[in-house]
C-alpha cells in the first residue's frame, strides 16, 4: 500500500485516502489528486485536492503523509432507465402483495 507521501497528481488514476486525522475509525477521501503541497513538514501535514467527477466538485483535504492510499472500491453505476416508472411500482406492488413477478 502507498502512502500519501508518495502521492502524485494523475489525472487518470482515482484514488481513496484512508486518514486517521480527524477520526479514529478512519476517514475515506475519494478522487482524482489534482494538488499536493506539503503544509507542515514538521507534522507531516499534507494538503490534497482532489476531483470527483461524479460531482463534478473539487476539495481539499489535509492528511497525514503516512495515511494510507487505495483505489476505490465504491463508484456510482449507471441508473437502470430500461423499465418505466409504471413498470417498477407495479413490480414493487407485486412484490408488496406476495405474488410472483410478472415475467414468471
């Protein structure tokens, strides 16, 4: 596993930064590294902004140089615009009353 140290900007790789800064448990930052500065080299603070297309959004955040660095392992899917609106609530309905689906 990388280490944020180790971060370049690549504008084709997204990445996830586990950091522990703010929350024992872990935060998760997903995105594109778009910057990398170090802010306090005596803290080993580092400050990144990274892009989310989803969102079409940038945001900078500040980690520890030796929090960790993955690839996502989350991403928005397409939406499943092949059945009508009409279509999923009678499903849904079917579903509700104990009945088979309608393509059974």
């Amino acid at each position: 596993m990388a280490t944020v140290a180790e971060l370049q900007p690549d504008p084709n790789r997204a990445v996830r930064i586990v950091s522990h800064r703010e929350s024992s448990n872990g935060m998760y930052y997903d995105g594109i590294v778009r910057e990398f500065t170090c802010v306090n080299a005596d803290q080993n603070l580092y400050a990144v902004k990274l892009y989310k297309s989803t969102y079409d959004s940038e945001s900078t955040h500040y980690v520890y140089g030796t929090d960790q660095v993955t690839e996502p392992t989350r991403t928005a899917g397409p939406a499943n615009t092949e059945r009508s609106y009409a279509d999923r609530q009678r499903a849904f309905d079917r579903q509700n009353a104990g009945l088979p689906p309608e393509n059974q």
